[in-house]
C-alpha cells in the first residue's frame, strides 16, 4: 500500500472511531449521568427515560455500536483492500 | 427432593462437564498454552470472554449492589460494559495484528524498553492477584453456604478442579471450559429472574418487567411503588441521584478504561484467527455480558421490593402491619445463621420493623407507632442474589442452579487470571528476560509449574485473606486505567511516543494513583496510615479513591506525550510496525518472537 492510500484508510478509520465514540459518550455520560434528571421528566411505560438510559438504554446501544463498528470496518478493509484472505 | 441432595447432583454435574472438557482439549504447543492456537471462533470466544469477565462479584455482588443503591449503581452497569466499545475500537484487532502471547510483551516491543514490558508485568500480576483472590474466597463461601461443607474444604475443592484444567489445558483448555461455565452461569441467573418478573408484573421478560405494572391489579409501575415504600420508610427514593455528578462520572469512566486495560480480558482476543473476528468477538463478548447486565437491574429492584414486602406487610405504622419475628420464613433463619442477616428487638415488640431510622422527617411517625431504630441491623447485600429464590418461594431446582451459577462464575474468572499471571510469569520474565534460550518444550513446562504456583499461592491468599482484600479490587481497576490502558493506547495511536516517555507515563499514571489511593485507605493499605478521611467529604472534589483511575490515566497520557516530544523520535522499524499493525492485511498465525 502506497503511504498516500495508507494515510487515508487510517484518517477513515480515525473519522469513524471518534463517531462511535461521540454516540458511546451521549448514551451514558450525557443520556444516564449529566442530562438525567431533564430525562426523567420523559416517562417510557414504567421506566424514567435518564433512568432507563443509565440501567438499561446504554449497554444495548454498546452492543449495536460494537458491531456496527465491527461491519464498517470490514467494508473499509475490503475498499482499501487491506483484509484478510 | 431436598435441597441439599438436590444442590450436590446439580454442582456435581457441572464439575464433571468441566473435567471431561479438559480431558478433551489437551494443550500441547505453547500457542495452544498461551492463545489457544488462535482457533477459537468469534462466537465462541465471545462467551468465553464474557464468562471470563463475570465473575462472583458480577454475578453475586451487583444487583445487590443495585438493590441498595438504586439510580447510584448505574455507574458499575455503564462501567464494566462500555468498556468493552473502547476495547473493540482501540485495543482488540490491533493488539491481534501484532500477534503474539502476553500484553507486557507488546509494551516491551513497541517502546523498545525492558523496563517498560516489567513494569507492566508488575502491574499484570498485582491487578490479578488482587482479583483472584475476591474469586477463591467466593467459591468458598459459595460452598460453604450450599453444600454445608466447610469454607476450607470448599476452597480446596473449587482449587482442585481449576488446577486440573489450567495446567492441562492452558488457554484451550480454559477457553472450552470457559464457554461451558457461561452457559451454566447464565441460566442460573436468568431462569429466578423470570420466574420473580412473572410472579411481581405478569412479564417473563425481566428487562420489560422492571418497565411494566404490577401484576397486584393495581395498575402501578413497580419502579414507581419501590420509590414509594422506599419512601414510606424514609428511605431515598429508589430512582433518584443520592451521590455526587462528578464522582460517578469519573467513577464510570475508571470502571470502562480499567476493564478494558485488563489483561485477563485483553488477551482473550489473541485467541481468535483474524482481526476481523477480534472486532466482532468483541461484540459477542457484550451480547453475552448484556444478557446478565441488563436483567440485573430488574433481580436489585424486584429483590429489594420482595424483601421490604416481607417484612412491612402492610401500612407502615398499622399494628399488624410488621412481620413478627416468630413467623420469620426459613431463609431468614439460614442467613441469620451465617452472619449476614442480623435482627435485634430494639423496642420489644416481637416484630421486625425496617426502616431508616437516620431520616429525620420519618423520626416522627417512628416514634408514633413506637419504634426504637432499625431492628434489621445488618442485611450484607451480597445476599440478595443467592437469597431471591428463597424469599421468592421459588422451586429448590431452582436455588440449587443459582449455586452451581455462582460456583461457574468464580471458577470461569479465576482460571482466566491464573493465566494471565502464570504466562506473564514463564514467557515475560523467563523466556523474555531471564532465560531466553529455553526452548518451547521447556517454556511449556515452566508455564504449567508457573500455572501450579499461582494456583497455591491464590489459594494460600483464600484461606488467609489479608485484610485488605476488599479495599484493593479498587486498586486492580486503578493500575489498569492508569498504567496499562493508556500506555498500549497510545502505542497504537500515537506513532511519536518513545521509550522515554511510555515508562515516565506509566510511572507517572501508576504514581498518582496509588498515592491517591494510598492517601484515604492507608500506606499499603496499613490500617492507621490513612491520612484523610475517607467519605464523600473527605475526598479531594468529591472524587473517591476508586474513580481516581481516570484521572491516572489523563496524567498518563499528558506525560508521555511531553517527555516523549521533548526526546529523540522512536527508531525506523518501531514506526514501520506501528504502521504495519494499524492494518489488518498479513496477520500471521501464532509467534513467539
């Protein structure tokens, strides 16, 4: 790989990666800690919103975020044709 | 059929699961030892991170934790799962790309530095260490409490039994275990989580039941009557913020980066073939971790309002609204039995009242009815999981499964960390720095007896814990989040960093932090060596002694990337393999140098 083509694959992957974390972040940290108390005023069948995202909202969006992560990146690797044979 | 017989059978069964697969996955090369070849599907090494992960505190301690704390314990259920996004995204597939054994040893290479791969075998075996004590200790109680044996024999048993896989099997033997232990630890836990949702909301779904009403015909949501009998009794409303923001956000945050510096953790992903299965297993590991993670919430909440039902049976203040203490149910009696339930007739009355009594706006209606204080004086919260079938009234199956759980918990975990200990010990320090010239025969030889000693020496710590042994689990996370994470991050990251400045980061991260800490729990943890207070008062902006972790790691990164922009750029080679691992194209099989 060129080393015009391998900065590109890392400056998309870098791009990528910090989206993923900016969801990470607002799920729990803002959703479940900062904002959770405007959240709780919102009520989703038994659960307070900011509650629910600290208990339960947060650790599914983890699980989706990983994967989704994970299936991004494989489409990167064959773009760049950087995968695995 | 009674309990007990019932419990041996059920325990007895899973014992013999766990040796057959032993006998079966055999290690015979030390990749197979150390990463199991790197043939475990993604899938498969998912689950077996996960049970790897979940330990007895996971299963055992959490929603006790939460059934207390309410809202407060969100920070360990955000915590020990986001930490696995981070390790998906910043660790796993390159950690995989550089293929080979053990975490010191990518410190070693990549900062080119001897000091660096024993500083960071010297953080590996203290963080542990530390950890694979907690687990003896809670297969012995585990036992202790269901099989009637003596804690002794109970440690010794669950000793023997991680001692026959690991030194056999090394990582494929683990690994295979491993996934058998999560299987058997995830159905004790889900199967009373469904059985209690159904009985309190309808619901079989515990997450949708903690959402749902009660099935009382009421129509209240069952978070909203726990904040109210909460609050009938002064205690806080069970939903709402009691500690301080700042606090748990850096608690959290120690808590992700702390889990995915781990290095039990880190190196179950050396295991799989490619990179792109190090992504994804990372995945499955959470799907696993979530499954248990998210119906802990609704095993805290529903454990909390079952106990308080039991024993305010109706209007706080009624008089026959308090359970007397004579028709106390039988599991009351067996945990008083074992010192973890205490009772105490404070006014005479020969009932139990439960309430806070440190509230001053309930002090009123207390002395109304005649109260003199909380008479449940100690209800230890690593009960309530292994309680909840019993206060529930559910099937005795059904508790057996939760004991054999536990049991599968703590083993799963403590085989991982011996491992991590024992390869640390034979391929780092021996065949890394020592004793190069041993050849893989030899190294697999040293590996099983390193194996064998960390197996006795955790035991030894077990039976004589030192006293200290709680207050460190905050320490393991620290050294993690503080020293490890940050220095294999940047390794990948941040091409500039040198061998300089790795080791004065990593010095700096692990110095902070342990004075830190040192400073609230005492030098060494001596008792009487602490020189502030440790409570939310005493703390330095209200940040405790387990959240510092965080803030370690920022220091971390803040003097590695100053030392090393002040010093000489790392040599060619060192930043062609930073580039080479950044890419996924040529990960070879397993080596060792």
């Amino acid at each position: 790989m060129t080393s015009d083509k391998a900065k590109d694959y890392w400056s998309r992957n870098l791009r990528l990666v910090l989206g993923c974390l900016v969801v990470w972040f607002a799920v729990s940290f803002l959703f479940g800690i900062l904002l959770v108390d405007v959240l709780n005023t919102v009520q989703i069948g038994g659960y307070k919103l900011g509650f629910w995202f600290a208990q339960q909202g947060s650790i599914y969006t983890f699980v989706a975020l990983v994967f989704f992560y994970a299936s991004k990146m494989n489409k990167l690797d064959r773009e760049f044709d950087v995968h695995e044979g | 059929m009674e309990l007990q017989t019932l419990t041996y059978i059920v325990v007895g069964l899973s014992f013999a699961l766990y040796m057959v697969i032993a006998v079966w996955a055999r290690a015979s090369t030390t990749s197979e030892f150390y990463v199991a070849g790197k043939g475990i599907h993604p899938v498969a090494n998912g689950m077996a991170t996960a049970a790897d992960w979940m330990s007895a505190a996971s299963f055992i301690s959490m929603a006790g934790l939460i059934a207390f704390k309410g809202y407060d314990a969100s920070v360990y259920l955000m915590g020990w799962t986001g930490g696995y996004v981070l390790l998906a995204m910043l660790l796993a597939p390159y950690l995989r790309k550089y293929g080979k054994f053990t975490v010191p040893e990518f410190i070693g290479d990549r900062f080119y530095s001897r000091t660096a791969r024993i500083v960071a075998v010297v953080c590996l075996i203290v963080a542990s260490l530390t950890y694979v004590i907690g687990q003896m200790k809670g297969i012995g109680v585990a036992f202790s409490r269901f099989l009637e044996v003596p804690f002794e024999a109970g440690l010794f048993a669950g000793m023997a039994i991680v001692f026959f896989y690991a030194v056999l099997g090394g990582m494929k033997g683990v690994t295979y275990t491993q996934i058998a232990q999560y299987v058997v630890l995830i159905f004790a836990y889900t199967v009373p989580a469904v059985f209690i949702s159904l009985q309190l909301t309808g619901n079989p779904i515990p997450q949708l039941g903690l959402g749902s009403t009660m099935a009382d015909g009421s129509g209240v949501y069952l978070l909203d009557k726990l904040d109210l009998v909460l609050g009938d009794l002064g205690f806080a409303a069970y939903t709402e913020q009691k500690g301080g923001t700042l606090n748990m956000i850096l608690l959290t945050l120690s808590l992700m980066i702390g889990t995915a510096g781990l290095p039990h953790v880190i190196m179950r992903f050396f295991t799989v073939p490619k990179v792109r299965d190090a992504r994804s297993s990372a995945g499955w590991a959470l799907v696993f971790i979530a499954l248990l993670y998210t119906t802990a919430p609704a095993v805290g909440a529903m454990a909390r309002l079952n106990l308080m039902n039991t024993i305010q049976t109706g209007p706080v203040a009624a008089a026959d609204a308090n359970l007397a203490y004579a028709d106390k149910p039988q599991w009351f009696t067996n945990w008083e039995k074992t010192g973890l339930l205490k009772y105490e007739d404070k006014n005479g009355d020969g009932k139990i009242q439960y309430y806070n009594d440190k509230s001053e706006s309930f002090a009123e209606t207390a002395e109304k009815a005649g109260w003199k204080g909380n008479e449940m004086v100690k209800v230890d919260r690593d009960i309530m999981v292994l309680a909840n079938p019993e206060i529930a009234k559910l099937p005795n199956w059904v508790i057996a499964l939760v004991a054999a759980g536990g049991i599968a918990a703590a083993l799963s975990t403590a085989a991982g960390l011996l491992l991590a200990i024992a390869s640390s010990i034979s391929h780092d320090l021996l065949k890394g720095t020592f004793k190069p010239e041993i050849s893989e025969k030899q190294e697999l030889m040293y590996s099983r007896i390193a194996m064998a000693g960390a197996v006795l020496v955790a035991g030894y710590f077990g039976l004589n814990p030192p006293g200290f042994a709680a207050q460190v689990v905050a320490l393991a996370f620290g050294l993690a989040a503080s020293s490890l994470f940050p220095a294999l991050m940047m390794g990948i990251f941040v091409k500039r960093i040198n061998n300089k400045g790795a080791v004065a980061g990593m010095l700096a991260g692990l110095g902070s932090t342990l004075i830190y800490i040192f400073l609230y729990k005492g030098i060494l943890f001596i008792p009487g060596t602490a020189m502030l207070a440790d409570n939310p008062s005493g703390w330095i902006m209200g940040i405790s002694p387990g959240a510092f972790g965080a803030v370690g790691a920022l220091i971390n990164f803040a003097v590695a990337y100053a030392v090393s922009n002040a010093t000489e750029e790392p040599p060619e080679h060192i930043q062609h393999m930073v580039e080479d691992i950044r890419v996924p194209a040529g990960a070879g099989g397993a080596s060792d140098h």
